[in-house]
C-alpha cells in the first residue's frame, strides 16, 4: 500500500505486512518532567501523523530555515511509512512518577548465555521503529522527528535494516540465505492478535496498556564467513528447513507442516533444530508463538575488516515472558550460536493506538 492509517486501536508497524526498509532507533529522554514528557508525546504524534499521511509541509519563510529537510521534495510522500513508538523501562523509574504505571513485564533485557550485549546499543528510553518503502524515507522521518524533538529527546543508539524481495517467490531470505517469516501464528481473524500480539488491561496490567504490545528488538550478528564453510547439510540441520525451498526436511513445500510426529526422534529434524526447538507445534507451545518481524542489517565492516551482518530480530508479544523470553531460553545452547553473537537491542513496550485526531501517544498513560 502507499499509506497506511496512522489512527486505530493499535499502532502500525505492527500487524503491517513488512515494508522493506527499517531503522530501529532508541533515545533517552531528556525532557524535564512530566509536562515536559506530555509535550513530547504530542509532537511526536503530530510528526508521526504528518509523515504517516504525507503531504506538503508549510510554506517556506525568506529568513527562517525551512521545516522540512527537502529530502523527499517539495510533497513528502507517505511511502507506506510506518511510526511505530514503543517504550522503555527506564522512562517508569521516578524520574517521571509513571512507576505505578509501567507495563507489567518490562525492564531492561538481561544478559541469555552466549549473548555478547554492548550496553550501548542496549535498551534505551523511547524506541522508534520505522518502516517504509524506500531509504530515502526512513531517514527523511527520523531526521525529522529528530528535529521537532531535540529538546527533550536524544538518540542513544540506531540500526538500519533491510527485508529482501522474494528470492524467487514468496518469504522474504535472512543473511544466512534461509527464508525467515514462514511459521507465523495465524493472525487474520480479530480474536489472535488479541491472544497473541496485544496486551489487555487487568490481571496485574495497568489500564493503559489495552491495545499496545511488547516489543523486543534483538541486534544478532551473523558470524557470515564462518557460516559460508558450513556444508548446506549442516546449515539445514540447524535449521530444520531446505535453504532453497525454505521446506521444512519432513516436507517438500515451503508451507507443509514439519510433522514432527512422524519424526518423534529427530532423525530427519533435530531435536535441537532452530525451528523445532522454537516451536514443538504441540498445543502447550501454541501459546508461546510470537509475531516475528525481523530486517536483516548489513552495518560494513568490523575493526579486524570482517562483514558486519546481521539479523535485527523484532517481535510483538502480547505478554513477553510467555512468549519471547519462554522460546529464547529454549533456543540457548542451539547448535545455530556458534554462527551468531547477540550485541544489542531491548525490551520495550509498543504503545496503543492514537486512536483520532485529537488524541495522541500515551495519552492513557499521562
Ligand atoms: C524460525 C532463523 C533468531 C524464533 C526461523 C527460521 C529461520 C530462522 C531460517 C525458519 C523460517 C521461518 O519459519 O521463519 C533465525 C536466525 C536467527 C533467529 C538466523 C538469529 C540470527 C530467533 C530468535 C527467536 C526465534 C532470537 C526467538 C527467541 C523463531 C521462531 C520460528 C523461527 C518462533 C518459527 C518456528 C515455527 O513455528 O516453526 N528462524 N532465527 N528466532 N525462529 Fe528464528
């Protein structure tokens, strides 16, 4: 599509089928307090609305620098741009007197096994995730957001990602050439998001986070040169799936089912394969499934003049320790970690939609 609707019960970037570019970039807030942080929650929106819709910025004065960078052209284009803004745990410490309000799961993402975290790149105040067609208007978003909220926001770290076209057909290819995003839970009627993707109020959440989800962001090295002398056999092993096909190894078809019933030992899929260990497919582990929503990142080169590719692994939960933590811990020790080395990323929580005009991000919450 060439927009998306900005107001709704959820934000975008969500549920939206992935565009093919992507920066992650997390600040921290430097607005005073909580007028201050209110203010900045209704200039992002204005932002967020204006770049989500397009159209053509204010006019230009003779003397003052002119508001829109010009990148895009005079019409900003909305290019299927997606804002989608999402918290950290550190803006619900005292600083803003939210902490009765944070979100019941989030803090900072701890160290698994075999994780190489730079806490520079790590956490963080207030992720953006945006999303769009083309480069040119990722970047033109962020820096404009960036501009309108200089004084109360500042960028602390940033990935930019990329999803491949359809090599050939169908399931976008991660940098370890496997079509990654073929097992997704069905989500096309309403009632699995509402399971599985968005977080309700009551139990032990607090009422403003009906309708927002949360949302991890994993920045994982792939070791590439390593990986390039791995035998196709092995390389399929660890994954449980055909590299060409993206099949899984009980099957022919992208989409068949691994029946892992008909291989209850592992001898076609590992028991320790990437896939079946995320996923056994039994109904105990249904619950578990997460909306996965990952770019590959080709940063260049590392200081020894080794290729800095990646994965950044992005997922919406409607409750991250069921989900996303339950599946990682599964995942420690997979024979894949000797091929990738997590550095970064966070636990944040997606806000719920701005839901009209008048209303804006958080809103509930402040
Ligand atoms: C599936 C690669 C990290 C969870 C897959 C597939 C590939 C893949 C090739 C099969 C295709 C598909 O169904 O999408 C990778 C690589 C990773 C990585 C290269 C790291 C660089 C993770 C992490 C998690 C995860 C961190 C969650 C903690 C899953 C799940 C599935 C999956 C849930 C679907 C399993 C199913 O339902 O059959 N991954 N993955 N992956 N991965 Fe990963």
């Amino acid at each position: 599509a060439s927009s998306y609707p900005f107001h709704g019960a959820h934000q975008a970037g969500i549920l939206t089928p992935a565009q093919r570019v992507a920066t992650f970039a997390s600040f921290d807030l430097t607005a005073a307090g909580r007028s201050e942080l209110t203010e900045l929650m209704k200039t992002l929106t204005d932002r967020a609305r204006f770049l989500a819709s397009g159209g053509t910025p204010a006019s230009v004065g003779i003397t003052a620098p002119p508001p829109d960078s010009g990148v895009l052209g005079p019409t900003v284009p909305a290019d299927g741009l997606t804002v989608t803004v999402s918290l950290g745990a550190s803006v619900f410490d005292d600083r803003y007197g939210l902490s009765s309000a944070k979100p019941a799961r989030l803090r900072t993402m701890e160290d698994f096994p075999n994780d190489d975290l730079d806490r520079s790149i790590c956490d963080g105040d207030l992720l953006l995730q945006l999303c769009a067609h083309n480069a040119d208007t990722v970047t033109h978003a962020l820096r404009d957001i960036a501009r309108a909220t200089r004084g109360a926001m500042q960028l602390r770290w940033r990935k930019d990602g990329f999803s491949s076209p359809p090599r050939p057909t169908g399931t976008p290819r991660n940098l370890l050439g496997f079509k990654d995003g073929t097992a997704h839970p069905a989500l096309d009627t309403k009632a699995a998001p509402d399971e599985l993707v968005w977080t309700h109020a009551g139990g032990d959440e607090p009422d403003w986070v009906e309708g927002g989800s949360y949302h991890v962001v994993r920045l994982i090295r792939m070791l590439v040169e390593f990986w390039d002398r791995v035998s196709i056999h092995e390389q399929e092993n660890m994954i449980g799936r055909r590299r060409d096909s993206g099949a899984p190894l009980t099957g022919t078809h992208e989409f068949d089912d691994p029946h892992y019933a008909s291989d209850p030992t592992g001898d076609v899929i590992q028991m320790d394969a990437h896939i079946r260990l995320a996923n056994n497919r039994s109904p105990q582990q249904a619950k578990q499934q997460m909306l996965r929503r990952p770019y590959n990142y080709d940063s260049g080169i590392d200081v020894n003049g080794n290729l800095d590719n990646g994965l950044i692994f992005a997922c919406f939960n409607q409750d991250l320790e069921r989900q996303f933590v339950t599946v990682q811990k599964r995942l420690i020790d997979e024979p894949l970690v000797d091929y990738i080395s997590p550095t970064g990323g966070g636990y944040f929580f997606a806000l719920p939609g701005v839901r009209h005009e008048t209303d804006w991000y958080a809103s509930g919450l402040l």
